[in-house]
C-alpha cells in the first residue's frame, strides 16, 4: 500500500478527531460557565462582541453562543500563557485585544461607540499588565570575545630565485 493513501487517511481522521474533540470542548466549558450574561463593565465589552459574532457567523459551522465561548476561552488561553511568557501568546494577545476593541467599535451603536470602546482597550490594558509582566525593552548588551590564536607571519626568507631577479 503507498504511503499517499494512508497519510491521508490519518489526515481526515486528525480532523474529524479534532472536530469531535472541539466540539465537545465547548459544550463542557458552556455547562461549566452556564448561560449566564454579563454586567457592568464587563457587559459593555462582551455584549457587542457577542452581537458582532451574531451578525458575522451566519454561513459557518459554529452558533454564534460557541464563537463567543470560544473568544471567551482563547482570552484565559492567551492570558495564562502569556504570563507564563509565551512570546506567541503574548502576540496573540495583542492582536485579540485590537481585534476586540474592532469588535465592540462595530458592533456598538451612535453616541456610545467611543466610550465603548475606551472601555474594551482599557479592560485590554489591564489584562495586558499580567501578559505582558517580565517582558524588558532594555537593549541586550553582546560582548563578543575573539579566543582563536593570532597567527602573525614573520619575514620570509630570500630564496635563491630573489636574489637573481636583482
């Protein structure tokens, strides 16, 4: 048997695993939070969001309460991981605190967008204190020390041929 039809084979197998595993994930995170709602400040933050996923989830394979469950658990992710010091997390930390604040500016109507807003980038800022903690923007200072020998060449003696081109 070739080996293009086996790995292939296992490819499939990987995703439909990893589809089940995903989905089932999700639902014990979903029991274990419950569907309870937000107040508060952090209402403000993750009502639009949920209303930004409602309005651009139709067409996939995910309701949008898993989409939401799933930007809820990708945040504890990346901040347990960046504070580990995950420089990946700590990158995807940065790009989910822009891609939320583009959320809530979205998804917010009239008069309270930028206050909505202000509210999610400082929520951000805070999260951020903790995955960001340790990282230095102190230049690193290299010194580079040569150990090999110095091979100095002293004068060649004259040869023979030297001394007739004279």
């Amino acid at each position: 048997m070739a080996a293009g039809p086996v790995s292939g084979r296992r490819r499939g197998l990987f995703c439909v695993l990893g589809t089940w595993a995903g989905d089932h994930a999700l639902d014990v995170y979903h029991r274990i939070v419950g569907a309870r709602t937000h107040t508060g400040l952090v209402a403000s933050l993750s009502r639009p969001v949920h209303a930004y996923l409602d309005q651009h989830s139709a067409g996939l394979p995910m309701t949008p309460q898993s989409l939401f469950g799933l930007w809820e658990l990708a945040a504890i992710v990346l901040l347990v991981l960046g504070f580990l010091g995950s420089t990946v997390a700590r990158l995807g930390w940065l790009l989910y605190g822009f891609a939320t604040a583009w959320m809530v500016w979205t998804a917010t109507a009239g008069p309270a967008r930028p206050v909505a807003t202000a509210v999610a980038v400082a929520l951000w800022g805070a999260g951020s204190f903790v995955v960001l903690h340790g990282l230095s923007l102190r230049p690193i200072k290299v010194t580079n020390i040569d150990s090999r020998p110095q091979i100095v060449a002293g004068p060649q003696p004259a040869t023979a041929g030297d001394a007739q081109d004279q």
